[in-house]
C-alpha cells in the first residue's frame, strides 16, 4: 500500500523544522491545536504560528493580507499554480484567481493553499466582472510589444496582477481585459520566462513599492 505524505510534515532524520511538544501547562488560548501541543508541530510555518490551528492563521493572516490579487489562466492545466500559491502565501496576496479549468495540481504549492485564498473563475469574462465590481484594475504580465516595464512602472495599491498559460502566454481574451500591460526585462536569447517567475518577479515588484516602503 502507497503511504500518503504530507510534504509540510514529512521530515528526514536531520530535519529539525519545527518543534516538540509542548513542555509544561498547555495554554488556554483557543488559537492552540490541542493535538500540535501534544505531539509537537512540524509545519512549515513562522515561530509565531506554532501549535496553531490552521483556522487560526488563516484569521490572523486574514487581519493584514496585502490588497493585491494574482490571476493565472489555466486552460491546460498550467503546473505553474503550485508555484504561484505558494509565492503568493509568502507576500501576503489577498487572493489568487484561477481563470479556466478548476483543477490544478497542488503538489508544487506545499500546501499553502490551506493558508491562502483561492478563487476561481470560468473565464477571463467572469474574473473581469468580478474585478470591475471590486474596483480594481487589472495588469497583465507579458512581454508584450507596447508593455510599460515593471522595474519602473507605479504599480497601484490595489489591483489584480493577471498571468497567462505557459508557454502561449495571455490570451486574447486575458489582453483584452486588462487595463495595462507590464513587461519583465530580460537579457538573454528566450522571449519569456516562466509564468511561476515571471508571477514571483511581479509579485515582489508590488512589495518593494508598497509593503517595504510603508513598513520603514
């Protein structure tokens, strides 16, 4: 029988992520996961999160998240969306948007997805009205001829950075809908690089602008 691993969990014995169990009276805070305390807590998270519940987090996140969005289109089952989660987990996006098929291989996000918001939209139309409704434009990440560069563009504080299928990039739809165009400078002989980097690079542009300049 195929013993099912957990890769936020699953350790080697050099591993020392994490903690033991809890030593002493356990607390009586709500946000503790009596099983954590008991056994210990081996997750990839901060030391602020440890013994946690999952709900827990995901509140106390939800109390500071950054207000922007990620979209990726998905209409080949695009590996790329592990990535993008996990990234956008780790700078505090407010949500990532999967335009096209539902499914996508969770693998590469290392479950972080418990942690971060996940939505999804039929079609680049539906994510389009959603974000005419919440008031934020959307800009699309391609090098596209025409696109202003994201090393010097003033990215707004809220909006939907938008990414396109591996390999075809945006689609026609995907260009339609945005309100801009952003590029990725690049030196090298390729036209474009990997929809996951590409979504990081764009991700900690927006960081270095807002998040890095506020909290200073």
């Amino acid at each position: 029988m195929r013993r099912v691993t957990d890769p936020e969990t699953e350790l080697t014995p050099l591993d020392t992520v994490g903690v033991g169990p809890w030593a002493g009276p356990w607390p009586e805070d709500p946000r503790y996961d009596p099983e954590l305390l008991e056994h210990g807590d081996r997750r990839n998270v901060v030391d602020r999160y440890r013994y946690w519940t999952v709900d827990a987090i995901v509140a106390d996140l939800d109390t500071r998240r950054h207000p922007f969005h990620v979209a990726i289109e998905n209409w080949r089952h695009d590996l790329n969306i592990g990535t993008v989660v996990r990234t956008a987990n780790a700078f505090l996006a407010e949500a990532v948007h999967v335009v096209g098929r539902k499914r996508w291989n969770r693998r590469g996000a290392m479950v972080t997805d418990r942690y971060q918001h996940v939505r999804h939209h039929a079609d680049v139309a539906g994510l389009a009205a959603w974000a005419q409704e919440a008031g934020l434009p959307i800009l699309a990440i391609d090098n596209l001829p025409g696109a202003e560069p994201i090393e010097t563009a003033a990215l707004p504080h809220a909006c939907v950075l938008l990414f396109g299928q591996e390999g075809s990039g945006l689609s026609a739809e995907a260009r339609d809908a945005a309100d801009g165009v952003l590029s990725i400078a690049q030196f090298g002989s390729t036209r474009s690089i990997n929809a996951g980097v590409a979504a990081g690079i764009a991700m900690h542009a927006w960081i270095r602008l807002h998040a890095l300049s506020s909290s200073g």
